[in-house]
C-alpha cells in the first residue's frame, strides 16, 4: 500500500522491509499498561525473595531486594505522572 494506507514497503540493501503505520495512543494508556508491566515484574520479584529467603541466598536476596525496590520507585513516578493535571 501507499502512503495513504495503512502499511508501506521500503527496500533497502536488496531486502524489502513491510512496516506498518504507527498508531497514535492515548498516553494514559500507555503509561496505564507500563504500571501494570511493573506491577507484575515486583510480584515476580516478590517470589523470588522469598523462595531466596527459603534457600537462604544472603546475596542473590540482597540484589533483588535492591530491584525491587527500584522497581517500586518507578511505580511510583508512573504514579505521579497520571495523577498530574495536563
């Protein structure tokens, strides 16, 4: 399809290459699934702490404790950004 269509075609170095149309998104939502992509990672996480803290793994504990919490003041940020008007 043309440039009026929903995908075009290029070829470059000898390969033809399809790409399709990028969609605009609402940035709500975008940033609503990202939330939720870092709410299940922190579950994830989670997890695995506590089957670190079962085996007793002082190191592998302490570095997923640490990205977790990364990962929690990401969430965080997400957060404000939502809730902030505009």
């Amino acid at each position: 399809m043309g440039a009026g269509g929903k995908d075009s075609t290029r070829v470059a170095a000898g390969r033809i290459y399809r790409q399709t149309q990028v969609m605009t998104t609402d940035p709500n939502a975008e940033l609503s699934s990202l939330a939720s992509q870092i709410d299940a990672l922190i579950a994830r996480l989670a997890e695995m702490i506590d089957a670190a803290s079962v085996d007793q793994s002082g190191k592998e504990s302490h570095g997923l404790v640490e990205a977790e919490r990364h990962l929690q003041g990401a969430r965080r940020e997400l957060t404000r950004v939502q809730q902030s008007p505009g």
